[in-house]
C-alpha cells in the first residue's frame, strides 16, 4: 500500500481490524520498523486526537514526527494551475509538495472542505495535489470528504465490542449550532458497509448523504424507527449534500439521550457538543464508548503507519 487516502484503500477490513488489535495488545513490537524515517503532519485544520495519536503512533514505531500547522505558520499555498500568484498566495503546491517530501518520508494532511463549492471539495483539491506532486506515501488525516483514519478505529471499536455474528449499527445525525463536513459520516458508512453488520442511517429530510456513498443502505428520516433493536448508535452532525452545506434543520428532538438509545452502545469521533448532539447522561454512562473509540486512534493509525513502512 502507498497511499492510505480512502477507507476503500483497506482490502479486507476484518484482517485490518485483526492486525489493530494485535498492534494494540504490543504497540512497541516494531518499534525499530521506522527507525531514522520522518512522518510530515501538515494541518490545515485544527486538531486534537488526530494529531496526537498520529504522532503517538510514528513514536510507537520508532519514527520521528514533525508538525506543522500549515493554515498558520506556513507561507499561503497556491493549488491553481496556471494561476498568476499576485495575490495571498505566495507558495505553490508544486515546489512545497516537492520540497517536504525531501524532509519526510511519509506526509500525512489534514484539510477541511469550503462546504460552499461542492465540486471543488468533492474534487478533494488539497489532498489530490499532495498525490500528485509529492514523491512520498500520502495519508489522509481528514479531508474534504473523507477521514478514513477515523472510520478504521470506529471498525476497530465496534467489532471489541460486540459479542454478535452480525450486529446493528445506526449512524444518526444529530444537531448542531454550524454546518458541519461530512467527511466522517462518508467514510463511516463506506466502512460498515465492508462489514457484517446491518447497517442503516438515520437523518431529518434534507441530510440525505451522497447517494453515491449509501448507495443502497437503508435511510430512515424517523430516528425511532431507525434505533429500534440497534446495538451501536454512531451519532454525528453533517450539513446538508443536496442544498450543499447549509443547515436545513437545527430540530432538538434529534439529539441523542439515554432514554432513545436503549441498550445499544454509543460512539462519537469527538469533540462533541454536550447535550446538543448528546445528553450528559449518555456521556456519563456505560453505554458511551467514546474514550474506548479515541484510544484506538493510535492503533488505527499505526497499523496504516506499518503497512506503508514495510514497502519503503
């Protein structure tokens, strides 16, 4: 594997998640594997797990991290073909992709979507010239329609979890005060649909994701109907596809509470809104697997990290 940029990128998902936990149960196993080797984190974006279990997982494997929060210490980076740089931009992609990868042996990139112009961010600008023009492997940290690191974990998280052949899963939306991307919710869904789970998706009219990501899982717009013997409730906010971006419905009654999710396990990416996407009582019980869930962002992200490594 060169790249790990999609969820897609995972051939069997169950031998991935197997490889996880065993990296889990000896995360310093191969810690000699990245010796003398340097993973590039670039964020155009704000983070927390994804920074920090990303970097412990090139410590874990005995490579050397470096950071750099590109949106605010970098000089202003040109995408655009043939652009005249006479504005804000003062570096191009070509020469900066170019030039980190003589510094890192791996790069990893976190960029966001505009959320205002779908096809440039469905065209995933950032992360694409990073493949193009860089001479190096390309992890994607989160990007403008994917976050396929995140997705791994939730894999990981569910199957720990679950003493069923094939559980229920739900991904519900769940309101938020902003329009949020839906990076997280497009690579969820592509993941359990690698799985043997019984998947569906509840969201209000109006949030359906793109049709070419559910394709043909069930799309429930009554989240009561959706719950109903679920044992994993994966909750997240994501704007609207259809009227791109724009928050259509801000409805409380979506939010998750303890008395909704019955039996069933909750997870959630984090941050998250208390008591906006989810009730402290869900948080507070032992129903939330969220602390599990971001555990297992180191292990997700190593597991990728030794896969590139080993064809270096």
């Amino acid at each position: 594997m060169k790249n790990y940029t999609s969820i897609n990128d995972i051939e069997n998902i169950d031998t991935w998640i197997l490889e996880a936990k065993e990296v889990k149960r000896n995360p310093l196993k191969n810690k000699d594997l990245g010796k003398n080797k340097t993973l590039g984190l670039l964020f155009f974006n704000s983070s927390l797990r994804t920074r920090l279990s990303t970097q412990k997982a090139a410590l874990n494997l005995g490579m050397d991290p470096i950071v750099m929060n590109v949106s605010g210490d970098a000089w202003g980076i040109e995408f655009g073909d043939g652009t005249i740089m006479n504005g804000t931009t003062a570096e191009h992609i070509k020469e900066a992709a170019a030039v980190v990868s003589q510094y890192c042996d791996i790069i990893a990139v976190r960029a966001f979507p505009t959320l205002t112009d779908k096809e440039k961010d469905e065209s995933e600008q950032v992360l694409t010239a990073f493949k193009e023009y860089a001479s190096v492997p390309i992890v994607n940290m989160e990007s403008a329609t994917g976050h396929p690191l995140q997705a791994l974990t939730d894999a990981i998280t569910i199957r720990e979890n679950t003493t069923k052949k094939r559980p229920k899963v739900v991904l519900s939306w769940a309101p938020h005060i902003k329009a949020l991307p839906h990076a997280v919710a497009n690579s969820f869904t592509q993941a359990m649909q690698k799985m043997d789970v019984e998947f569906v998706i509840a969201n209000p009219e109006g949030y359906n994701l793109n049709p070419e990501i559910t394709k043909g899982t069930p799309i429930y717009h009554n989240q009561e109907e959706a719950f109903k013997d679920a044992d994993f409730v994966y909750t997240k906010n994501w704007s609207s596809y259809e009227n791109y971006g724009k928050v259509v419905n801000t409805d409380p009654n979506w939010m998750i509470t303890k008395d909704k999710l019955g039996d069933a396990k909750f997870l959630h990416c984090l941050p998250v809104r208390r008591n906006v996407i989810v009730e402290d009582a869900v948080l507070e019980s032992d129903s939330s697997l969220v602390i599990q869930q971001a555990n297992n962002r180191t292990y997700a992200a190593q597991l990728v990290l030794k896969k590139i490594l080993n064809k270096l």
